[in-house]
C-alpha cells in the first residue's frame, strides 16, 4: 500500500507549480498525494495575474476531510496567501500531528507575489514551529531571518534564525548561491554541491520540496532524503518543458521516461546485435578486432547514458559471435562517439565500428563520410548548431552529421569507420545496404526511443 503524502498550497493553472507540480512529483515516486487548495491563481508562464483566495472554513472543510479518511505520513505547505489560512493550516497540523514540510512560498517563480506581507508574521509564529524542515530558497531566507543572504556563512546564520522559530531543520536552497544547498540541523549543518543546468524554469522550488516530502514519508534520512530530492529535481530541471511564451515548466516525469529510455535502448540493441550475429555475410565490414555497437538515450551525456556490446562481435568459422553482455557505463570507442556526435546532433544516438573496408562501400552508395578530427572540432564549437538543434523536434527534418565518422587511428589503435544514426536496428539495415544484403535493409525506427 503506498503511503499517503498531502499537499496544501494554490493551484497554477499553467500546470507548472503549486498543487499541479506537487501532485505530479507525489505520483511520480509512487506516493498517493492528497490536496487542500487555499487559492486560485490566474498563471501562465509568464507570470501571475491574479489571486483568489479561497475562505479560511472552505479551506478547514478539505483538510478535515482528508485526514478523517487518510492517514497522512507527510504534508507539506506550498502558497498559503494569508495570515487567516496560516492559522487554519497551522490549527489542523497540531491538531492531528501531521509531520510537515514547509515551503515558505512568498513569490511566484514567473513572478507575482503569492504570500501577503501580513501572512510572514503568522508563518513565524504558527507554522515554523510545527516544521520539521523548512526550504526556502534564498530570499525566502532573507525575508524570513531578516538576515542577507550571500553566500554559505550567511546562508548558515540565515538558517540559525529560522531555527531559533522553531523548526527541527532548515534546507536553504542554492539555486542563488552557486548551486550549493545548505542543510541545517540541530548544530551541524551539510552542503550539498551541484552543477547549474542552463536555462529558466517555474516549479523547481515546489518540486523539490515535494519530493523532499515524499522521501521523508517513503522512510528516508534527512540528508538521504534532500539529496535524493535534489537528484529528482535535477532530473525534473533537466528536462523542462518548451511550452507556453515564458518561463517553462520542469518536468517531474523525466526521470521515469529515462528509466524507459534505458529499457528501451536495450532492446533495440540487443536486436541489432541479434540481426548481426544472424548474418555472417555483414561481418566482412565490421572491425576485425571485435566490432562493439552501442545506443544511448535521448541526452545522454556520459558513459552511464550509453549502453554497449561488451568484448564485440567476433567470427568463429562461420559463425558470428558476441564475446560478452550488453551493458550501460563500459568503455567503449563506438560510446565515445556517440557522446561527442550527440552534441551537434541529437539524434546521433547509436554507432558501430567498421573496419577500413567499409569506407568505399560509403563512397559507393554516395554516404557522407566526416574525420573524426572535424567532429571534434565541431563538438567544441557546438554553439554553431545549438539554433539548429533547438528549432528541430526528433525525428523531424535531415541530420545534422554525416552518418559515417572516419578514424586514422593511433598507435595501438587500427582505424576504423563508424556509423551514426538514430538506433543500433536503423544501423543494421544501414549496413545491409552497405554490403548489399536483401531483407535487412529495410528496417524502419518503430522504436521511437
């Protein structure tokens, strides 16, 4: 039985934050979220228009409702609008003893003020103390300690205040400070680094306090628990949605479509490598030294995005055999490739290596063939195509690399040619026609991975 997490905050009606955020972060990681809605908002992307605060009883009704049926493992508070909805929230928390996480949301992400100034004094008082963490981001801190907040020391005096009100810990939320979170609890505090992901984004903070909430009632440590929330946010941030004029939103399922990314990519390669090992007469165009395919998912951008045949392929006789298991993070010159090609491409997602041969059959049929010195000339300079790979849904318009990528080798190394396409299959047809194979050369994408 999933354990049942709550929510109390307004609804965006952009769908990018609020309850919409929360929800979806809640049913991402397998929770049941329930909600109490204290406003309405009128909210886009670009900001918010307008505020209607629903009544502090209508308010009381749902949470009454929620926690006669539910047994609630946490809630957590997002926009509450007004000092008379803090205390109807604060008055049913105590009351039933709900664990909280407070998110202390004062303005609007796209902009507009969500909290009235009135509404500071009476979370202070009524609210921190019921916390057991409390996540504000950088000037919610400073609004709530009255302490600037400009860097760690600062961030950590800032979070001292907080607790000095009441709460059990403070998560002071780094996207203003270098990416840095600062957790405080009791006298020890923990900082918790990341890298900036480019871009702008609305429902980051609701995100993460969500997930932070859904860790904490799954079970979890509160350091265990804000990394993971910051992992899952990351991973929201990283996958924001292109919608709307303004600021998009992030998006809570990117994590779960990675997961099917993965299972995906496995499949199609391992029918790749089942088409190869079933057609000996393609080897004759492979590396002889053991020809490795590998896939990656959509954004990969390291070695444990891109999965590979361990050990190649290898003839014995007249058989074709794989020498060792597919796998993501090994080591490999096709995984390589691919990591620098999908830079300028996107859709460079899966390569094989060919051994010399191969590059006059490329001529041949008319294939354009790129050094694998340009490709990394290019990747370095990827601004270039950065226009050109926004503009471009996948699967639409032609590439944006040749599909062969040659290499003169090094010392120890034999050269070799690879080549690029959207999935290891595509690129068992492309090598059939290469070779002049009937029947594989056919092979449509039906995997839309």
């Amino acid at each position: 039985m999933p354990k049942v997490v709550l929510t109390i905050g307004g609804s965006d009606s952009g769908g990018g934050a609020g309850i919409q955020a929360d929800i979806k972060t809640f049913s991402v990681l397998g929770l049941h979220g329930t909600s109490a809605l204290t406003a309405i908002t009128a909210q886009n992307t670009l900001g918010v228009q307008n505020v209607y605060a629903l009544p502090p009883e209508q308010v009381r009704a749902q949470l009454e409702s929620i926690t006669d049926d539910f047994s609630i493992a946490w809630a957590k508070t997002g926009m509450l609008h007004s000092a008379d909805i803090v205390d109807t929230v604060a008055d049913h928390l105590q009351a039933n003893e709900i664990p909280l996480v407070l998110d202390p949301v004062i303005e609007a992400e796209a902009g507009g003020r969500l909290l009235r100034p009135d509404a500071v004094s009476a979370l202070k008082e009524r609210l921190i103390p019921l916390a057991g963490v409390v996540t504000p981001n950088v000037f919610e801190a400073e609004a709530l300690s009255g302490i600037r907040v400009r860097d760690m020391d600062s961030a950590a005096h800032a979070a001292r205040v907080i607790m000095s009100l009441g709460a059990q810990a403070v998560i002071v939320k780094g996207g203003h400070l270098d990416c840095t979170d600062l957790l405080m609890v009791r006298d020890k505090s923990v900082t918790m680094p990341s890298e900036r992901i480019p871009g702008e984004n609305h429902g980051i903070g609701c995100t993460f306090s969500a997930a932070l909430t859904s860790f904490l009632a799954m079970g979890c440590s509160l350091e265990d628990a804000a990394r993971n929330a910051k992992e899952f946010a990351k991973s929201a941030l990283r996958g924001s949605l292109r919608v709307g004029k303004g600021v998009g939103p992030v998006n809570q399922s990117a994590a779960l479509r990675v997961e099917a990314s993965r299972y995906r990519v496995l499949c199609d390669l391992e029918e790749a490598v089942d088409l190869l090992e079933n057609s000996h007469e393609l080897f004759d165009l492979m590396l002889k030294g053991g020809a490795r395919p590998a896939m990656a998912i959509p954004g990969a951008r390291c070695l444990e995005d891109v999965a590979a045949l361990e050990g190649g392929l290898t003839k014995i006789e007249e058989r074709v055999c794989r020498s060792g298991g597919i796998r993501f993070g090994g080591r490999s010159d096709s995984a390589a490739v691919i990591l620098v090609a999908m830079r300028i491409d996107p859709l460079a997602k899966a390569a094989i290596d060919l051994g010399p041969d191969a590059l006059q059959y490329c001529r041949e049929i008319g294939l354009q063939i790129m050094d694998r010195a340009r490709l990394n000339e290019l990747a370095a300079d990827g601004q270039d195509h950065l226009r050109r790979k926004e503009e471009r849904s996948e699967g639409e318009g032609s590439a944006l690399l040749p599909a062969a990528i040659w290499d003169e080798g090094a010392q120890g190394k034999e050269p070799r040619l690879y080549l690029l396409g959207a999935s290891a299959s595509l690129l068992v047809g492309m090598l059939a026609r290469l070779a002049g194979v009937q029947g594989l050369g056919n092979l449509q994408d039906d995997s839309k991975i």
